[in-house]
C-alpha cells in the first residue's frame, strides 16, 4: 500500500483537492454537484479555516486521496460536509482515519458530530461509527 499522509489542507493544495473533488465525486452517485463543490472547495480554502479541511495525499502518487470538511454550527455541533475517498482507494481505512483525525484534532471540546448521508454506502459508512440515522429525506419528481 501506498505511503498515506493525513493533515489539514493549505492554500498550496487548492488545485488537488480541486482535481480530487471533480474524480471522486464525478465517479460518485452524485456527480452533478463535481464543479460546483470543486469550486467551493476552493473559495472556503482561501477564505477560511484551513483546519476545517483534511486531506489523505498518497505521497508515492503525489495525489489526493480522500478529503473532509466540516463546518462547525454556532450551536456547538460539527457538520461533517463530506468524506470523500477514492474508489480505488476506499477499504483501505482511510476514511475511517479521516474521522479519527476530526475527532482528536477538530472535536476538542467533544461536540456532537452530524452529517448528511446521501448514499447507502455513505449511511452504512457512519452507522458502523455509531452514528444514529436521525431522520430521511424523500423526493418525488413530478412527471
């Protein structure tokens, strides 16, 4: 297995994690949001707390392999926007690293997480974490 770094994102990894949020989310279920979350990433990094924004870098790939944001609520929890990883590198325990490193270096003050699940693979993901299906969304599209 390749040689995987977690750490917060800076301004230097704007055009990776751009170039990651349009292959992960491209190959996703959800691939109409690719551009505009590239884009978004990109702003909220020069903008804002880097430290909301981790990043897995294969460094033997010199690439992004997996990435999270969260935002943190004025009411004290921490919204999880998204962990995303690789197709080819999904089952290797990055995203469950990932989610160790909010927990240890984002929840210091043991906030509530929240996040919202828009896969099955992503609700069966947090459920094997602990985390409690609150509530679902349904849609019906008029013909």
């Amino acid at each position: 297995m390749s040689d995987i770094t977690y750490r917060f994102a800076t301004k230097d990894d704007i055009e990776l994690v751009y170039d990651f949020a349009l292959h992960a989310l491209a190959s996703s279920e959800i691939p109409v949001f690719a551009a505009d979350v590239g884009d978004g990433i990109q702003e909220r990094i020069m903008e804002g707390d880097v430290r909301n924004l981790i990043v897995a870098e294969d460094l033997d790939e010199e690439i992004i392999v997996g990435y999270a944001e969260v935002d943190p609520q004025e009411s004290g929890r921490i919204l999880i926007m998204g962990v995303f990883v690789l197709p080819e590198y999904r089952r290797k325990g990055i995203g469950k690293k990932i989610l160790q490193m909010i927990l240890n270096e984002i929840c210091t003050n043991h906030e509530d997480l929240y996040v919202r699940a828009f896969t099955d693979h992503g609700v069966k993901f947090w459920q094997s974490y602990g985390f409690d299906v609150q509530f679902h969304v349904m849609e019906y599209k008029n013909p």
